[in-house]
C-alpha cells in the first residue's frame, strides 16, 4: 500500500510527490479538503490558481457547511443581496404553498403519507396529526387503507421543500454573518458600546462584550424598539 507523505516549509507543501505554494496562514487541510492538488499550483490571496503564473482555476474556502469563493467576503452589498433573494423565496414558499398544504391537513386532521427520503426505517408510512399549534408525525404499519393520502403525500412534498429552502436560506445568511463579523473584528470599541453596522439601508446591531463585538440584533430578527 503506497503512503501519501506530506510536508510543510512555510508556504511550500509537498504530498504524494507534488509541490504547490500555499499561504502561510491557510492550513493544509483545508486546501486537501476542499479543493483540487495541483502540481507547481500557487493559491494565491485573490482566490485563484495560477501555474506558470496563470491563473487556471478559482479555489475556495470552507465556511460553516458552505465552500465559498472567498473573495467575494468583501463584498457584503452582494452577499446581503443574495441571502435577501434566498430568504424571500423561502418567506414566500412558505406564506403560499406551505400555509394552503397546512390548511388541507389541518382540515381533514389526520392523514398518512408514504415515506420516500433515505433513511426511512421500518414500514416507510406516517400518520400526520394536525391541530392550530402545527404538523406531527408517527412511524406506523403500512395502512390497509390510508388516510387522506392525497393530502399527505402533498404536505411531505412541500414540507421537504420548504426544508430545502430553510437550509439554502440559512446558509446564505451564515456567510453574510461570517463577512460582517470579519470586518467589525477590526473596528475598535470599548467595553459595553453599541456598533450600528449598515449595509445599504439595513442595520445590524452589536455590543462589546470583553475582546469582541457580539450580536445584539440583525433586521430579521424583527425587535421591537420601544422610545420611550
């Protein structure tokens, strides 16, 4: 079995018999983990990969569950931007099509649906049990005769996709959050201020706590202020 060596001297790394030039203050798994090895590459700090002093492709950096072109970090207006769009699809999923598959169950109470997604266990059935507080769900026996389940197999379609939404919109804003807290990280404050942070015509709230700027509130959070 053949053994991948791998050595560091600065901003030189060696493994499985190739070299490439990498900054200093990136570490070497984090390029073997996220991006392709290249022979002679040199990851430069403008986010690409020049060999022979050409640039052949991007690289990126890893942050939170999402791999991030990490240029782009500078611009917030951009970011913001993104995250806005991704954020009001899924405010509009769920206001429209997640609220009209919430009511048909509500209405009928109960209703079986047939699992489809991996790690489904046992017999790939639930029962939906509904009230005005929300949708819960059991693992069950497969059904002689299913409950309204037209009805449940639409709401698991669209609660799935309203997942799927939740976590694309979630990471956006979690790279937004990142690019915000590495530019106020160089603003000096003293204990118990209060930073307004804007971008564009969106405010973002923080206090000193000791060392650093911790968040007080983001305009989604959607806190009431009240003037006395």
């Amino acid at each position: 079995m053949s053994e991948c060596i791998i050595e560091r001297t600065g901003t030189t790394v060696k493994a499985d018999g190739m070299t490439a030039s990498i900054p200093s203050d990136i570490s070497m798994i984090a390029i073997f983990g996220t991006n392709t090895f290249y022979q002679d590459g040199d990851y430069r700090e403008d986010g690409r990969i020049y060999v022979n002093n050409k640039p052949i492709k991007k690289w990126f950096k890893r942050i939170g569950e999402s791999l991030v072109w990490f240029p782009i970090l500078e611009d917030l207006h951009k970011l913001q931007k993104r995250y806005l769009a991704v954020k009001q699809k899924y405010d509009c999923y769920l206001k429209k099509e997640y609220r009209v598959a919430f009511e048909q169950v509500l209405k009928v109470k109960k209703a079986h649906v047939k699992v489809t997604h991996e790690g489904s266990c046992c017999d790939p059935w639930w029962l939906y049990t509904a009230d005005e507080s929300g949708v819960s769900w059991d693992w069950v026996k497969t059904p002689k005769k299913p409950l309204n389940l037209k009805i449940g197999n639409n709401f698991y379609k669209i609660d799935h996709r309203l997942s799927e939404l939740g976590k694309r919109s979630w990471k956006f804003k979690s790279v937004l959050e990142f690019a915000i807290n590495e530019r106020i990280a160089k603003i000096k404050g003293e204990q118990g201020q209060i930073l307004q942070f804007k971008i564009g015509n969106r405010i973002y709230w923080f206090k000193k706590f000791q060392y650093v700027w911790e968040k007080l509130a983001f305009p989604e959070d959607d806190v009431k202020v009240v003037v006395a």
